[in-house]
C-alpha cells in the first residue's frame, strides 16, 4: 500500500481542495484525456470538490471507445470464419458494432478467446496450428509494446498462423485536434500517466506552447487528480502555459526507450480514424511492411470501409468532451450496460460507464474527505 494508501488519505485530499478554492478566481475548464482518471472522479466524486468555476470534462480517453466501428465489424467478420480464433482483451467483446458484439458472434459459434496479454495469443497460435489466430490489438502507446513483442515472437516462432488486428491510436495527436476544433473550450490537460511512463513528456511542450495550455502529466489515485488539477489552474491564474509531471513516482522524462524502440521496430506512425473525432493525422500506428505477414487485414483480406454511428449515440460529443454522459437524453433509459447504444457504457474506462456505476457516489458512497 506504499504508493496507494497516501495518494486516498482524505486528509490531504481536503488539504488539496481548499488550495484549489483559494487559487481558482476565476471559470476554468480542464479535460482528463484517460478513461482511468475518469473512473476515479466519478468514483471519489471528486469534481464536487472542486470549487464552482473549475470545471473537469472528459476526454477521449479509452481506447475501445474510439475504434472506429469499420474495424468492430471486421472483428466480428473474422470471428465467424471457419478455423479462425479471435483473441481479446475483456474490453471489447461487449462493444457494439453494427453486427452485434463479439459475445454476439460467440454465440453463434465464433470462436473468441479472451487474453491478457498478447503473448498469450501467441502460444495459443502456436499449440494449434491448424488455426488462424487473430489477436485484437487496442490500445493506446501504453499496450503497443506488448503488441509488437508478439509480432516479434511470431516470427522468431516462424508462425503462419498468427496476425494482428491492429488497432493501435496516440493521445498527442488527438489532443492537438481537439484544441484546434472550432469551439474549443478545453483550456488546460490531466494527461494520461501510463501513456507517460512508456513515451515520456517530449511531445507535450510543444503542444503547451503552440496552444498556450498548461499539461500535468497524472496518475489516477484521487490525490493524483487533485494535484494535477491544482498544477493547472495555478498556471491558468499565472497565464502559464507548461508541462508539469504530477506522477514522477512512475513518469520519467524520456519514458521507457526499450519500449519505443520495441514499437519502432514493428509499427509506423500513420492517420487513422477516431471513433468520434475522424481521421486523426499520426493519431494511430500501423503495421510495418516488414512485419506485413502478422498484418490480418492482408492476410485475411479485410476491406475497411466507414460505417455511421448510430443516430441516437451521442458518443462522439462525450468523447470530445462537449457533453457529459448524464446529460445524453439516453443515458440510464435507452442506453445502459446491459443495452449500451456505444462503447462508452461498457467499456472498463468508459466515461459513460463511470457515471451509471458510480452515480451513488452522488449519495456519498464513494465520498473522500
């Protein structure tokens, strides 16, 4: 409990909030670009102790939420070919896609797996080799070095029957688009600790200056959250525009380089869609043309084209931060986990799943302080 129990001591988390009330004069609006951090403001309710006019809104930050629908349907077209097993993480069997979820596609008798890890689709690969195996890779950079470890142990293997659905997305990028939409009213970043701790901060000063918004790098414990908060707001009050690490316990500098240089070997940068916000330019990875036999759109012959959202869905704008979940007119009513009308209601990091689960913190369940 060394790096937990401290970073929940409501004690210091008061300590922080009265800071917070002293500092803030006047309205700001910070988003949190991670689903986790997400989960832990709707848990402890920690925007009811924030003072009236700082506001937190959430960003798109969940992986599963924002792949594009186009590659959900490829998912659940690999699943119902003969001899094809699909490997998952837990996230995505409960996404809906245009033909149903991937627990859709089990029952019918598709063969989906779920995995922990990607290295775990390999030796599936590998002990039955008259399977094509298909590993569903999402994620942001934090799971891309796990991905690419299992391209590279793939072929050391010299497996025919393994490739990736890859499906990898980049936060920087994304939130260089959100800050240059038309309406932009995000005015400082919480950004994603675990993203950090395998890229470091390089790619924020320039993002900090260019559109003069304060970035703290955070971890997810409520304690995490309400430093970040303050490092922002103290810096909008000062019309300071910097990065800051509120996570050092895991966050260094240049991140984890044997990592990066792990994902370099097998992805490249590349544009890629967003599930709603569209093509984001070098928001993604894509398989690199030495590893193109790991790449299951090749080798399965995948065609992806765009599929719309579904009408009633207000995904897009939560994920942009310009509505919060409660506010959708389905949320709770025609959309819920058990008939979730996107995959912001059931996936583990999703903003609207945050929000039905932890609505009786609004009663004090989860309270701190």
């Amino acid at each position: 409990m060394k790096y937990v129990a401290p970073f929940r001591d409501p004690k210091r988390i008061q300590r922080v909030a009265r800071q917070l009330a002293e500092t803030c004069t006047r309205p700001w609006k910070i988003m949190e670009v991670c689903g986790g951090q997400t989960h832990t403001i709707a848990r402890y309710a920690i925007d009811d102790l924030l003072p009236p006019q700082l506001e937190l809104v959430h960003g798109p930050g969940c992986p599963v939420c924002v792949t594009p629908l186009e590659v959900i349907a490829a998912a659940h077209g690999l699943v119902l070919k003969p001899n094809v097993t699909l490997c998952s993480f837990g996230d995505m069997l409960r996404v809906p896609g245009p033909h149903g979820d991937l627990l859709a596609a089990r029952a019918k008798g598709g063969d989906v797996r779920v995995v922990l890890s990607p290295l775990d689709a390999v030796e599936i690969a590998r002990v039955n080799p008259e399977r094509q195996v298909v590993f569903f890779a999402v994620g942001f950079e934090t799971t891309a070095p796990s991905t690419a470890m299992s391209a590279e142990l793939a072929r050391r293997l010299d497996l025919s029957n393994f490739s990736l659905l890859a499906a990898h997305v980049r936060v920087p990028p994304a939130m260089e688009m959100l800050l240059s939409a038309p309406g932009n009213e995000v005015q400082g970043f919480l950004a994603a600790g675990h993203v950090c701790v395998v890229e470091g901060t390089s790619e924020y000063p320039a993002i900090a200056q260019r559109y003069r918004v304060p970035i703290a790098v955070t971890g997810f414990e409520p304690l995490d959250i309400m430093l970040g908060v303050l490092d922002v707001a103290a810096q909008l009050e000062q019309g300071r525009a910097e990065v800051t690490n509120q996570y050092q316990r895991a966050v260094r500098p240049a991140g984890n380089p044997i990592a990066q240089a792990t994902v370099r070997r097998v992805f490249e940068t590349a544009d890629v869609p967003w599930r709603g916000l569209g093509i984001v330019p070098g928001g993604g990875l894509k398989i690199r043309e030495a590893y193109a036999r790991f790449d299951a759109t090749r080798v399965h012959d995948l065609a992806l084209g765009t599929i719309a959202e579904p009408t009633a869905c207000r995904a897009a704008d939560v994920l942009q931060g310009r509505l919060s979940p409660v506010r959708c007119p389905e949320f709770g009513k025609a959309c819920t986990p058990d008939n979730p009308l996107g995959a912001p209601m059931v996936s583990t990091e999703g903003a609207c799943a945050a929000y039905y689960r932890y609505r009786s913190v609004r009663r004090g369940a989860h309270r701190v302080g």
